[in-house]
C-alpha cells in the first residue's frame, strides 16, 4: 500500500499564543487513536517553533546555516502525518477529518505527497 505525508502547513505568526486548547487535543487524540487502529497513521509529531530550528543549505559548492526564527516564510511546517492508505483519495479523506478537529479560528493546510518507494 502507498505511502503518504502530510505535512501541515501554519502560520506560525496567526496561531494562537497559548497554543491547542485542550477540547482541540482531545479531538485530535480521538482521531490519531482511530486512524492508528485502523492502521493507517503510521506516525506523526508536532515540531517546535521556527525561532528554535535551523535551515542548512548548500549553494554554489559551498554550505551555510541559518538560525531561526525564519521571518521570511509567511507558511511553515508545523508538524506531520505518515500515513498508509489504500490509495490517494483515502489519504485525503483522512486528511480532512484532521482539518476539521481545529477550531474555526486555526488556519492549516496539508501538503498530502506521495513517497516516492525505490
């Protein structure tokens, strides 16, 4: 079966300063336990704030790194989902249930992607 990603996408400047609140959590640890006994999450984590990342890149035959926060990028990933789904428009259905546990006032977006297998 196919692998997917999802990578979710927020503003980091729109989301709330106090983080999910605890009704939000509790929606979404309903749904990671019903997705991963259905065996279709296979993992999946929030990450930490861009001011605590670091972006390495290489350019012209040479590298450098850039301490956050990464002012510059209006979107950035704030956390993702493995999943393994039948196909494509299953990973999306997922998906959408993930969306729709946040509150009105949360601004997400899932970038879904295929993995790419040797």
């Amino acid at each position: 079966m196919p692998r997917y990603l999802s990578m979710i996408r927020i503003n980091e400047a729109d989301a709330p300063a106090e983080g999910p609140s605890p009704e939000l959590m509790e929606r979404m640890g309903h749904l990671i336990e019903e997705m991963t006994k259905a065996g279709v999450l296979l993992d999946t984590a929030g990450l930490t704030p861009t001011a605590q990342g670091t972006r390495v890149t290489w350019s012209g035959g040479q590298l450098s790194t850039t301490d956050g926060p990464f002012t510059e990028s209006k979107e950035v990933i704030g956390g993702y989902a493995l999943l393994q789904c039948k196909d494509k428009a299953e990973a999306i259905e997922w998906t959408k249930r993930f969306l729709t546990v946040h509150e009105d006032h949360w601004t997400v977006t899932c970038e879904l992607r295929e993995i790419a297998e040797g």
